[in-house]
C-alpha cells in the first residue's frame, strides 16, 4: 500500500496517465491524486453524497483540515483528464508485490499456478456514445440494452485478478482469451469450460508453452466421440485443425496435428464429462486427480458473483464510456487489495477455526463495507498506514462466517434469458 500510495504521488506517473500534458497544471480544488482516490472508494450512491462524505473524511481522518468540497460538475471535468489505464497499472502493482515478495504464501499446484478464463456480460448506461460503442441487444422481451463481454484472467487458488477486459459482444471469448495470454508465464495451467475449446486456442497455448486444462463436449470431435465410447479414463490422441475450414491466414495448415491427453471424470449425478489437457504424462499427473482440479475453476464463476453482487461494478458512476472503463478497472483494483488483506489474516483465521466445527473465512461481503472510506488512508500518504490496516484487520477478524462444505444451489439455466436480473432473496444486504 506504502508503493502504491507513493506510485500515485508520484509527478511522473501522474504525468503517464493524464489524457493531455496541459491536464492539472494548474493548482485547483481537485487534484490528480483525489481525484484517483475519489474514484476508488466505491462511488455507488448519490455523487454529491460520496463528494461530501470524501471531503469529511480527509478532514476528519486524514487530517487535511483545509481540503474544500468539490462539485459534480468539478469531479466530472477532472475525470475526464485521467486515462482509464491508471487503474489496470494500480492492480498490476498489487499483482507484482504479491507474486514477488511474498513467494512463501502463494499457493500452487503441483508447482502450477492454477489460472481460470471467463466471460460475463455487463449492462452499461443506455446513452447514445455507449450504444454507438458497444451496440444495442433486443429481444421479444425486453426494449433494447447496452451490453458489454466482459473477461477475467483469474487465479483460483490465491483470488487475485491478473488481467480484465471489456469488449463488445462481437467479440468472442475466444479471442479475449488469447489476449490475456500476453500476460502469463512458464508454470502456469489455466482452465477452460466447455465453450473455450478450439484447435486455435490450444495450439495459441502450445506456442507460447503455456499449459491447460480444457472440458469439450462429448462431440467436440471424431476423437473425442471414440474416447467418450471406449469407457477409457485416459488417453493421449493428436487432434487436428477442423478440415471444411479455411487455414490461409491461420500460422498452421490442414496438416498440422498437437498431441493433447483426453480425460474422463464422473461426477456424483453419473454423468460423464470429457476433459483435454496438456499434462500428458500419466505418471505423473494421474487421472484421479483431474476432477479435483477442474472444479477449481468455480472460483471465477465465485468472483463474478463478488464482481456484480458485492462491488455493484454495473452501478456505473457516470454515462461516458470512459467512466465505465474507469470504474470496471477500478473495480478489478479494489478486489486485488482487498485480497491481499484478507490473505494477510490466514494464519489468524486458521487458530480461530481449531475449536469450531467449522472452517472460518472473512466475510467478503462485509470486507468491501468495512473497505469503504477506509480505502482513503490506505492510498492516501499517511504516517499512520499501518494502524489503520491494523484497525481494519481486526474488523475483518469480528466479522468471520463458517464455510459449511457440500452445499448445492440448484441452478438455473433460463433466470437471465430476459436479460434482466433476477430477484434473489438471501441473507445478504447491500454494504456500499
């Protein structure tokens, strides 16, 4: 927190990341630096509100007892100046000081970094520079609605976010999928569903040496046909390029074969699903151990959950598309730290769950609450950094919540089909 509060006082980053050279140049009521911080404690309520709750709080608890309160209009003008990319610069950051100094904690995988991809669609402001951007969806159901895919690079056991993009919907998740191959490294699996799978994406992964672990449905192929007949539990074949397609601008031709390993996993219902991974060696990584494994993924389904539910990133705090770049990168910012505090309280929550029936963890719900304002003098230049990460991790130590194993919810396929949210009735109310 100490670099990254340094990191944004710095002149040179706030240089990097101002739309043009002549922004905040000039002394005003709202600098670079509040404006950021601003945009980081969760702006979900009424702008003015937030504004005058921001204000109260560097005078009251940061003691800038001089800091004047701004208006929309000013908070809207200054945002306007600071390039959407500060955010995903924050988190990676945050990424980088977890990895690199903290290498004793992070957990792996049979040495694996154990990595997830996933989609999700967001419903941004209906405003005509959005619909001009992103397209208008429409259905029998519903009037139209702006849209956006979404996809996350998401590394399960450890809840940190790597890397976040935002396309429109006629891009592929495919495709977004290849993108955040930029960022991986040697020793990292990363899992797909059953609507990833493609000989192009595997073959993407086979050149830049990264591993996988893929569900394909029973015909995804000839080969993935006979395996699925042969009751085997393992085997390793050579896949080819789809043949009625055309290969001239691909970096491969009809020709072209990657050995990969078919696996078969029962689930508890009996039925069978097919999994197609790169670890070919059966000795090694045996069978048994794939469907363990593979339901790792749930946590970037979880974090969507966390992403939409708990942080509200569709409660856009403004209309432009560069607001919701903002906010959607912020959004992604905000998790990693809480992250990173909430990893921090492992061994403690480990001594507290020894006398209980159950296993304990944070409520993450509760973190982000507890998160709010206090955001404010963990990225604000403060002396007293760690009392106030002190005073928030015994908050996050009052409020643990059991983690009762084998519960199921029942899911339902058809409850976004119109689009709309569903009604949700649980024990779970709004924090921020």
């Amino acid at each position: 927190m100490k670099r990254i509060s340094q990191e944004i006082s710095d002149f040179p980053f706030q240089e990097k990341f101002k739309v043009n050279k002549n922004d905040f140049t000039r002394r005003r009521k709202q600098s670079f630096l509040f404006t950021i911080i601003f945009i980081s404690n969760f702006i979900r309520k009424s702008l003015s509100l937030e504004i005058e709750n921001f204000v109260s709080y560097l005078q009251t608890q940061c003691g800038l007892s001089n800091a004047v309160s701004f208006t929309k209009s000013a908070f809207v003008q200054c945002r306007k100046k600071i390039n959407p990319e500060v955010f995903k610069h924050l988190s990676t950051l945050v990424v980088e000081e977890f990895y690199s100094d903290n290498e004793a904690s992070v957990k792996l995988w049979n040495g694996f970094r154990v990595l997830a991809v996933d989609g999700s669609i967001l419903t941004l402001p209906r405003t005509q520079e959005l619909k001009d951007i992103y397209g208008e969806t429409k259905s029998q159901n519903t009037d139209g609605v702006i849209q956006a895919r979404v996809s996350v690079l998401y590394d399960v056991l450890n809840n940190i976010v790597l890397d976040g993009i935002i396309s429109t919907l006629s891009v592929g998740e495919r495709h977004l999928a290849k993108q955040h191959l930029a960022i991986v490294r040697e020793k990292d699996l990363i899992i797909y569903d059953r609507g990833y799978p493609s000989f192009d994406l595997i073959y993407k992964h086979t050149k830049e040496n990264v591993d996988y672990l893929i569900r394909v449905r029973t015909d995804f192929s000839n080969l993935t046909k006979t395996f699925a007949a042969s009751g085997k539990t393992s085997q390793t074949v050579d896949i080819s390029p789809g043949q009625r397609k055309s290969h001239s601008i691909k970096p491969y031709n009809k020709e072209a074969t990657i050995k990969v390993r078919l696996i078969r996993i029962k689930l508890a219902s009996g039925q069978i699903e097919i999994l197609m991974t790169s670890l070919l060696d059966s000795k090694k990584y045996r069978q048994k151990i794939f469907k363990e494994l593979y339901f790792k993924r749930w946590g970037v389904e979880t974090y969507y959950d966390e992403l939409k539910n708990k942080l509200k990133v569709e409660h856009f705090s403004g209309y432009s598309h560069q607001t919701v770049l903002q906010d959607f990168y912020a959004a992604l910012f905000i998790s990693n730290i809480q992250t990173i505090i909430v990893n921090d309280l492992e061994d403690e929550i480990k001594q507290v769950s020894q006398n209980r029936q159950y296993e304990y963890k944070v409520n993450n719900n509760m973190s982000y609450g507890l998160l709010k304002d206090k955001i404010i003098s963990l990225l604000f230049s403060n002396p007293n950094i760690e009392e106030v990460d002190k005073e928030l991790k015994a908050l996050l130590m009052k409020n643990l919540i059991p983690n009762r194993p084998n519960r199921t919810n029942i899911r339902s396929k058809d409850k976004y089909k119109r689009r709309k949210k569903p009604k949700v009735v649980k024990n779970q109310k709004d924090t921020i």
